[in-house]
C-alpha cells in the first residue's frame, strides 16, 4: 500500500517552479494591503520594522527574523506600525506538479522564525542577482535557487507541522500507483486503471499526465524500470526470470528496452556493482 510520504515523493520529483519577482524592498510606514488573493505564493523575509500580518484565518505580529510564506490563493493582509518603515527580501513564485499546488498538497506553518539568516540572504541575494540579470541561463540559476529556499522552509518546521493532505487528486493517483506498483508483473491496461478510478481512459491520460508530469504508459515503464536495476543488482535471478517479474514475456525486448533506457544492458548494469 502506498503511503502518504511516497506519494509526496513522487509528487516532489515532478515539482516544477518559476519565479515570478523577486526584490529586496522598503515599505513605508503607511503600506499595506487587505485581503489580498493571488495566483501566485509569496515568501517575505523580513529585515526590519514591525506591523501587523494576517493569512486566512490566523493573524501574527511582524516582526524582523520572521520568514513568512503565503500560498497562492490564500486571503492575505500585511500593514507596518508603530510609524516604522518595514524592510523585507520577497519573492513571488509558482511550485507546481501539474495542476497540484504544492501549498495546497503540503499544509505547512506560515510562520518561521530564523535566528540565524546569513545562509537565507545569501539565497534571497543570488535569486534576485538571477532574476534581474540578462544571463539567459540565469533563469535556471533562479529556479535552482527557488528550490533551494522552498527546501530551507520546509526543513526547517517539525515534520509533525507539516501535513500531507488527502484531495480528490491525492485519492485517485494513489489508487493508481497502488495498483500499477502491486501488478508490475502483468501487463498492465489503461483501461484497466480508468475504470480503477471510474474515469474514461482518455480523460484518465490527460488527468494523470497533469498531475504527475508523465503519461501513465511512460510512469509505468519507469517503475518496471526501477525494479529491474533493484532485481539486477540485489538478487541472482536470471535476465529471463527478471523480465517476467516486471511483465516482459520476451527477455530479449526486454534488453534492448533496457539498454535503449539505461545505456547498458541488463548484465553490464548487474556487474556495475562489482566495479
């Protein structure tokens, strides 16, 4: 049965992101916003001044050392007081897989308080450095650093903080990699796997494919792929034995599918481990 932790990871290994803005800023003492809704998520790492923050429901006190992230589409309100200007690093970007917001996925703090910043400012620097820079590969240095940031937010919040919620979509391609995990072995039908999930098969491509980044048929191949290498390198079963168990009837398509993947056949990849 798939867990929740590996249906994460695998939702985790299709995360595409963009950077939308990226600044270091001064708000005035008179700035600020109420509810607020964008398409978009938000990290603002604040630097000085004090005020007033609200996410949804849950209202905080702004203060300096505080990183702050506000998922897409949440209601947001942000406002300085006490006369201070407010001094913050932001950045505004997407984090998706498919059409799966990872906010809305990974249920998270909007909190976190940092009390050592010198490693976040040193990304919140190279993201903008990237981002205002005519470097056409500085659109892959940023998104590099995106990631970077988005992994220091979640690493550093108590894993019993962070909540893995179930949606519809979480529902059906959970079913499905259950099932296409437990019957590697077979040859596994998308019509079988629609009616798994009562969707009809062309919408169930289209539906997986946004979701998880790959057609089911190339998804499938991957997992039988992956438990080749595993069989190859940590049992002695035989080339034939291991394309039966993945649901090759025929070894040798099963070792040219494999070298045409892999760059190796499947004996070459088994004696890598004895290099």
């Amino acid at each position: 049965m798939i867990t929740k932790k590996t249906l994460a990871r695998e939702i985790l290994s299709k995360l595409v992101v963009e950077v939308i803005h990226a600044e270091y800023y001064q708000c005035t003492s008179i700035w600020g916003y109420t509810n607020q809704i964008n398409n978009c998520n938000k990290l603002y790492l604040i630097m000085d001044g004090e005020g007033y923050g609200k996410i949804n429901d849950i209202e905080f006190h702004v203060y300096p050392g505080q990183l702050i992230l506000i998922p897409s589409n949440s209601s947001h309100s942000f406002h300085s007081y006490h006369g201070k200007d407010i001094t913050k690093y932001f950045c505004h970007f997407k984090a998706k897989t498919g059409d799966l917001e990872l906010f809305e996925f990974l249920k998270s703090p909007y909190l976190l308080t940092v009390s050592d910043n010198k490693s976040l400012i040193e990304l919140f620097e190279q993201l903008i450095s990237n981002f205002t820079s005519d470097d056409y590969m500085g659109v892959l240095r940023e998104n590099s650093v995106l990631l970077q940031m988005i992994l220091f937010y979640l690493e550093h919040i108590p894993n019993d903080e962070i909540e893995i919620v179930e949606t519809k979509s979480t529902e059906i391609l959970s079913s499905v990699i259950n099932y296409i995990t437990n019957n590697l072995s077979k040859n596994i039908n998308i019509i079988d796997l629609a009616e798994l999930v009562y969707l009809h098969p062309n919408y169930f491509i289209r539906y997986f494919k946004k979701h998880m980044g790959t057609s089911p048929k190339n998804y499938i191949n991957k997992l039988k792929l992956e438990k080749a290498k595993e069989l190859l390198l940590t049992t002695k079963l035989s080339i034939v034995d291991i394309s039966k168990e993945i649901g090759y009837s025929d070894s040798c398509y099963f070792s040219k599918y494999f070298k045409k993947i892999t760059g190796f056949t499947p004996t070459e990849f088994r004696d890598i481990k004895n290099i």
